[in-house]
C-alpha cells in the first residue's frame, strides 16, 4: 500500500494558550514550530517535524495528513482521485510547515485530506542509537505517537468505496444497520497493520469526532487517567475497552472541546485480514465493551 499511516491533524483552538497547555503538559508533546496563531507540536517517540497543528480561530478540523510511501505514489492517487470524481490540487512545500510538495484532496465528506512524502526529520527524543525504551523528561501522560482519527460523514458507503478505491484502505470492522450498502453506519479502516488509522460514522459532513494518541497498554492507559484528573481534563468515556478494535480507550476533550483519544492494543491486521462486522442492536457493545452502554452525546458531540 502508498500510504503509510496517519502524519498530522490540525485543529482549531478558541485560545492557543490553554491549548498549549494541555497539549505540551497534559499530553506531554513539545512545540516544535510557531507562526501566524499556529503552533506545531510532535509527540516523543516520532521521528517526523510534527503530527498536531493548533490553529488558532474557532473549533474543529482544519485538515489531516497521510504519509505516502514515495513522490510517485501521489500522480497516481491523483488519476484515481480524479476518476472517482473528487477534487484535487497539488500542495506546495512550506504550504505546511516542514512539509514537502504533496497532493490536497477535498473528501465526499468535505473533509480535506493531504498526502504528502517528504517532510523534515527531527528524529525521537531517545535516538536511534542504544537508545533508551522512553526519555527521562516526560510530562504529564508522555503520548509517544498519534495513531488516528474518526470523522463523520452523511454517507459512510460513500467514504469507505473512496478510501478503498483511491487510496487502497481496506476495512477492518464494520457497523451496518441492515443488508444493503446504504445501510453501513461506520467504517474502521487500515493501510498497513493495525485496526485503523482512519474511521468515520454517519453524522454531519467536515465534523471531527477524535484522533487520537497510541499508548503501551492498559496500565500506560490508567496512568492517563490519573494525570488527566490532576489537570482537571473532562473525561468523556471510560477507561474501557472497546468492542470494535478490541483496544483500551478514554475519550477525553481538550480546552476548547475537540475530543481527544488515548488508546491502547487492538488486535493485528494485514493483506489477508477479513473484516468484522457488528449490527446496530450491539454498537453499545461494540463502542464501550466494558459498560455495554453509550451516552447519546458520544455520538452527537463533534467540532
């Protein structure tokens, strides 16, 4: 597969203070750029200039990035976006900071989505030489990497047929509501060899519901925990274990209400992996395994 995984999200944030704040304390990621209201940070353990960008101005997704395996992989992603008929253009380098020239796609869920192959390298904060298993100066939670994001979309079929066709996802887990292709309700989709790094429910075009941070495990996720009670940081859901994925979770939000994500397992995928299907009468199941019960504003709650 071209793309690689998950590179950066940009968010907006309704004030750059409190959201460097949680995202360099809470979280533990350090800034590693500053220009116009905007504020890029990397997590520890990744190699790449960043993986959030805070903006700044409002609420919600800005745009999301995808590393793709090499330069030429993007002209064909580009004829294939054009013959699915969604629209592209190509990106310039220093569009984003540290980012090289690359591809911008306007998603049939309005959602814009960058690929993009180059970008600088800053390198993890242990080296890659006898290096340490984590650094001794962590703060707060210490997220090591981003590991990826769920957006809604009025027309999940619609999304999945373009993540597989385009850029050669394939689903992992499915949630439907019946046997027809109109009836798929959420899509967790993979590139390379974890549940998912994208996912996305019906709901509202351009909406974000979360991305989120991998963690070691269930005690890293506990450790998370406590730290966020510490920082006073509204815990949405759990910790508990997910029935899709099978990974431990706590949602949690940040200072201007984008849902964030610590997540930790989940199960292997891969070229020969057959996706899992979940029905409607067991989502609760399927999204809070532990508790077996949803609150409706998990699912309406998006920025």
């Amino acid at each position: 597969m071209s793309v690689i995984r998950l590179g950066y999200v940009h968010v907006r944030v309704t004030d750059l203070a409190q959201a460097r704040q949680h995202y360099q304390d809470t979280l533990g990621m350090d800034a590693v750029h500053e220009e116009d209201g905007k504020v890029y940070l990397k997590s520890w353990d990744e190699d790449d200039h960043h993986s959030v960008v805070l903006e700044e101005g409002g609420v919600g997704l800005v745009k999301f990035g995808y590393k793709v395996a090499g330069e030429g992989a993007l002209d064909a992603i580009e004829n294939r976006v054009r013959a699915f008929g969604a629209g592209s253009e190509r990106m310039s380098k220093g569009d984003n900071a540290g980012v090289g020239d690359g591809l911008r796609i306007t998603l049939p869920s309005d959602h814009v989505l960058e690929l993009y192959s180059e970008i600088d390298y800053l390198g993890t904060k242990v080296g890659k030489l006898n290096p340490d298993p984590w650094p001794r100066d962590l703060r707060g939670i210490g997220v090591p990497r981003i590991n990826h994001a769920l957006i809604t979309t009025e027309d999940p079929a619609l999304l999945e047929r373009f993540f597989t066709d385009v850029l050669a996802f394939r689903p992992a887990e499915r949630l439907v509501a019946g046997d027809e292709e109109s009836d798929l309700v959420g899509s967790w989709m993979f590139c390379g060899d974890q549940p998912h790094d994208v996912a996305f429910v019906k709901g509202p075009n351009g909406k974000l519901h979360h991305f989120a941070y991998e963690i070691d495990d269930w005690s890293a996720l506990l450790r998370a925990g406590d730290v966020m009670s510490m920082d006073d940081v509204p815990i949405d859901l759990g910790p508990a274990r997910h029935g899709i994925t099978r990974g431990g979770t706590i949602y949690f939000f940040d200072p201007s209400g984008n849902r964030n994500e610590v997540f930790s397992g989940g199960y292997r995928t891969g070229a020969d992996f057959r996706p899992i299907t979940w029905t409607m009468d067991q989502a609760a199941r399927g999204i809070n395994y532990t508790h077996r019960e949803i609150d409706q504003a998990f699912l309406d709650v998006v920025t």
